[in-house]
C-alpha cells in the first residue's frame, strides 16, 4: 500500500507558517467525560421515538461535479452544486450544516449557504493546502475555524488551519495521518490517517504533539472522533485490500476503536452498517443500509438506541457528511 501524497504535492515554495501555541477556536461549553458506547443487550429491544433530524450529504457527478445535499424528513430536498461545477475531491461540511469548505487546486474555500441552500458568500482562507484526494478539510465542533493538511515543505506532513472568514491563518502542529482529518468534540484532537500501513495518527492542538492510535495497522478513512479524542470510527482494512490515498467513500462498514489500547468497541445497532460519527454531545449516529432507503438511528453515551430516521430514499448514494438535530 503506497502513498501518493508525495506524488501530487505540488512543487515549488510555499508561504511559510508560524507556529502559534493555543486554540483558534472556542472550546465547547460542556465537554463530555466519555463517549463509551458499549454493547447492551436492552439497546435491540428499545423502542425508539422517530425523530426530525436530518442529514447534509455529498453528491458527486458523472463530469466530477460534486454537489451538497440536505435532507429532512417531510421536506423536499435542497441541492447545491459546489465551486460552480468544478471538479472537487476534497471538501468537508460544518457541524452546523450551512457552511462547506472545499479544496481546488491548492486553495481552501468556503461557501455559505442560507436555509434555502443557495450561496451567500464564498471566501478562500488559504493557498497552500495539499492536492492530494484523500487531504481533506474538516471543520472545528463550532464550525468557526477549518482545518486542512498544507503542502508546506516537511519531513512529517503540516496540519494548518484558519477561520471560516479567512483570519488567524497558522499551523497546528505535524502529523503523519494529514488523510480524511476528523476533529474531537472537545476541540483538543485532530486524526487522519496516513495511507499505505502507516495507521492513524491523533494530533494534540494543545500540545502540537502527535501520536499513532495502537490497533490500527491499515486503514482508508477516517469518519470521526468521539468527543474526548479516545475513540475513533475508521474504515478498517486487511493486507489484501487496495488501499492509499483514497476518495471520501459514499459509505463503509465502520470500526470504533480505541485509540490507545487498540480494542474494538461494540455498536450496538443491528443491520448492515455503512457508516457512523459521533456528535459533539458524545452520542453516536449510525448509517444503516436498506432496500428502499438507508436509516440513520441515533445511540446515546450510554449505549441505549434513542431514535430511528428514515433517509430520503434519493440520497441511498450519496456520502452522509454532516447529521443536523
């Protein structure tokens, strides 16, 4: 399993960062003390409420084009085409549903959207980001600040960031996983994964010091981080299966791992399972698949399922980006 980020970093110098100690971004009003989701043998026989929750979605066209779905129950789809049509590999969506952030030939934006899901504003926050597909963007908890691997030159690849309006541009620290960045509800841990059987890599914005997750060894996504930064939902890998820098996937069986003891973590939802990510609040959501649409059911910190959504059955292809409450 080969990386190809070396190949597809763009030559020549690039601007160089400085080094800053500190968040640039407000930490959560309430940090979670655990996102253990733990197997419960009541959790099968629950009888969740359904709920009105929602999801932003990515789209991706014949030509390239990549497109922004959102989706709530009882309401008619709003579909947005991203950078007027471009082609775009690289993007990532707020927490908070109305804002993407998106790479194209080296350079960060960011497009709002009203409810409506027309855009108001687009903005590039910084030049210098990597070309590679799987070097993607990630938003911050509050959707203030993104995130993103820079091409700068180093021996262990530079993770950057900016506010979404394009100020305080700096580095957060180097890290070997720059793939699929994933950003902990606390706001403290950023983790990717670094392609070939280099694992996945947490990168404390606290410390600007990085460490690879025990029990790992391959892997080509990263979906998300529990809260305090200790689990982590992956698409897991065997030697045989291709792997490198690999395109956001539409959907994947999901593993939770716990990143310093290397131990699989239980989901406790039946079904074929296509995808999963964890909310700042420490609850889980879990994609599963279906023959007529796919359903997402939420899983509380303490394991018990909470509440089913039936998906718009004309978003069964397209990639869960973002769950809106």
């Amino acid at each position: 399993m080969r990386s190809l980020r070396g190949a597809l970093t763009a030559a020549g110098a690039v601007t160089a960062l400085t080094l800053v100690s500190g968040a640039a971004w407000e930490p959560a009003a309430t940090t979670p003390t655990a996102a253990a989701v733990t197997s419960k043998s009541s959790a099968a026989a629950a009888s969740p409420a359904t709920g009105q929750a929602g999801g932003v979605y990515m789209r991706f066209g014949a030509k390239g084009t990549a497109q922004v779905v959102w989706a709530r129950p009882g309401e008619p789809l709003r579909v947005a085409t991203l950078g007027g049509g471009k082609h775009i590999t690289q993007f990532a969506v707020s927490p908070d549903g109305t804002k993407v952030a998106w790479i194209h030939q080296g350079k960060v934006h960011v497009t709002r959207y009203n409810a409506t899901g027309r855009a108001i504003g687009d903005r590039t926050i910084a030049t210098d980001a990597g070309h590679a597909p799987c070097e993607t963007p990630v938003f911050s908890p509050n959707s203030t600040t993104v995130a993103y691997p820079s091409r700068a030159k180093s021996a262990v690849p530079i993770i950057a960031a900016a506010k979404a309006d394009g100020t305080g541009r700096h580095v957060i620290g180097r890290s070997e996983g720059s793939c699929h960045l994933a950003w902990s509800g606390d706001g403290r841990y950023l983790a990717g994964y670094s392609g070939g059987t280099g694992g996945v890599h947490l990168l404390d914005v606290r410390t600007r010091t990085s460490r690879k997750a025990v029990g790992i060894k391959y892997a080509n996504h990263v979906q998300s981080l529990s809260p305090d930064g200790r689990r982590v939902i992956v698409h897991r890998l065997t030697p045989a299966d291709p792997g490198g820098d690999g395109l956001w996937p539409f959907g994947f069986p999901p593993s939770i791992v716990d990143t310093k003891t290397g131990k699989k973590v239980t989901i406790p939802v039946r079904g074929t399972l296509i995808g999963a990510m964890y909310l700042k609040d420490g609850r889980l959501v879990v994609r599963v698949q279906g023959r007529a649409h796919h359903t997402l059911v939420v899983v509380g910190a303490d394991g018990e399922i909470q509440r089913r959504t039936a998906e718009p059955a004309k978003v069964r292809q397209d990639a869960l980006a973002a769950f809106l409450k």
